[in-house]
C-alpha cells in the first residue's frame, strides 16, 4: 500500500510540473494568498482571500491581468494601512503578488517570474544579513538566547539544543507575561544555561553564514559553482530553518519563489521544491510534534 502511495504521489508530482510551469506558479500563489494568515484573520484580509479563493475555482480568472492588478491592489492597500501589525514575511508574499500581476501583463512570462523571484530572494537574504551586522544583539548571541528564552515555539531547540528544563521555560514565560501585564520597566532575569549561551552564538554565526551565502548565490553570476548550486543553499536554509522555527508561510513563499526561478530542466529540483511545500503541513512541524509526544511520555 505505501509503495503504491509513493508511486500515485510521484505521478502527481510529474503531472504537475509538466504544466505550463507559470500555471503552476500562479496556482501556488494563489493558494498562498488564500490560506496564510487564517489563524489569526483580519476583516481587512478577507477580501484579498476571497479573491484568491474565486481565482483558484475559476480557471479563468487565474490568467487574468485584471485579476491579479485587483489582488495586488488589496494587498498593498491593507498593508499600507495596516502595516504596524504586519511581520517581514507578509510584505515579501505582497512583493511576489506584484511580480505575478506584472508579468501579467506580458503572458505571464516565466523569465519576468524567474528573474523577480531570484531578485527578491537575493534581497531577502541580503538585507537580512546586514541587519544582522547592524544590530550586535546578533553578533553577541543574546537575540537568539533571548527568543530560545521567551518563544514557545522554539521550546524544543532551548531543551535539546540549551538544556533548559520544561519548568524553567514555563517559569520564563510566566515572567515575561507577568512583565507585560504589569508594564515593569526593571530587568526580569530568565532561567538560561552556559550551554544554551554557548549554542545562540554558534546558530547566530551559522544563520548569518548561510544566508550571507545565499545572498551571493542569488544575487551574483560568480562564482559561478556557487550560483549553480544556489538552490542548495536556499533548500538547506528553509529544512534546518524552519523545522526549529515552524513559521509556515515563511517556508512557503521562498519555496514557492525558489520553485519559480529554478529552470525546467532542473527537474529534481523543481521536484523537491514542490514536495516540499505541498507536503509542509507534514514535515515541518514533525520535529516539534516528536518533542511534544516525548515530552509528554517523560
């Protein structure tokens, strides 16, 4: 049974990168725009899903230029308008929108996607390098210790990777709560280790390299092995990434951008992008599923 899953799932795969790859590219885009954001949904945002929702169920209206003018339109309005509530990743799925609503304009061309696609990757990995160079919180580890601290997300990489017992981190974030409802201006000390001082610096150092990396890989021709192999790069840095930091449509726009400027030729690529971000639901919150079951049996 499981090999015959493996084989149906593999002809999916194959059947959907043999499209026209900008179809593709705009369904995926679609389907993006209309599921990110749902947990925590604003009336402003409903629109903007509601016509991502019609584009994915009318055929149609997915190649339509004044379609996606309209969605772009939505999208740069709320976030003008609601920009204050908004993380890094929201305005990179609103950039890649414009991009889709200006090759619109030109048959939806697949150079126009690929080309933007690369540009704003490079960018992205760009700036957040020097951001990182910018503010020393990074270059001293204590931005990093701080978000193992004081972010249940990351609860598994502060016990496995840190040492922090489970009492501690509940102890931490009873704490900062406590800070935040009270409006405490003096310093509240956290539960933290050597160890876990010790790993921020290492991990800090480790992101700043690898998305440094990446930035050249995407930005630059040369050299030459390193653009080549770029995909590599931006695949490495979302599995290690976000597999610790479940931000999910983090993961989906750079794999969905990573998928539209990979040449068609580069079929396994193309592949591994796809699975990736159709299966995200699956593989990226597997790691802090396993640490919660095994939390929960010790």
């Amino acid at each position: 049974m499981i090999r015959a899953l493996g084989s149906r799932w593999l002809q999916a795969v194959a059947h959907w990168l043999n499209q026209p790859r900008h179809l593709l590219i705009l369904w995926l885009t679609a389907v993006l725009v209309t599921l990110q954001g749902l947990d925590e949904l604003y009336l402003d945002q409903l629109p903007e899903k509601l016509l991502a929702a019609l584009m994915l169920s009318v055929p149609q209206m997915l190649t339509s230029p004044i379609a996606w003018c309209g969605l772009a339109g939505l999208m740069v309005g709320s976030d003008i308008f609601f920009w204050w509530r908004l993380v890094n990743h929201e305005y990179l799925i609103t950039y890649w929108v414009l991009v889709c609503a200006i090759a619109a304009f030109n048959q939806f061309s697949l150079k126009i996607l690929a080309w933007n696609a690369r540009l704003l990757i490079g960018l992205c990995f760009l700036f957040a390098t020097v951001w990182k160079f910018i503010g020393g919180e990074y270059l001293d580890g204590s931005f990093l210790q701080l978000t193992f601290l004081a972010d249940p997300r990351l609860a598994m990489g502060a016990t496995w990777l840190g040492g922090i017992a489970e009492t501690a981190l509940q102890d931490n974030y009873s704490r900062l709560l406590e800070m935040q409802t009270t409006a405490a201006l003096g310093p509240t000390p956290l539960n933290s280790s050597p160890l876990l001082s010790a790993m921020s610096v290492v991990l800090s150092y480790w992101t700043i390299l690898i998305e440094g990396i990446t930035a050249i890989a995407f930005l630059s021709p040369w050299p030459s092995g390193l653009f080549r192999h770029r995909d590599v790069c931006l695949l490495l840095f979302v599995i290690t990434t976000y597999s610790v930091i479940p931000v999910f449509s983090f993961a989906a726009i750079l794999l969905l951008m990573g998928l539209a400027q990979c040449p068609t030729r580069e079929t396994f690529k193309s592949a591994l992008y796809l699975n990736l971000f159709v299966l995200m639901p699956l593989w990226l919150p597997l790691p802090q599923a396993v640490f919660y079951l095994l939390r929960q049996l010790t």
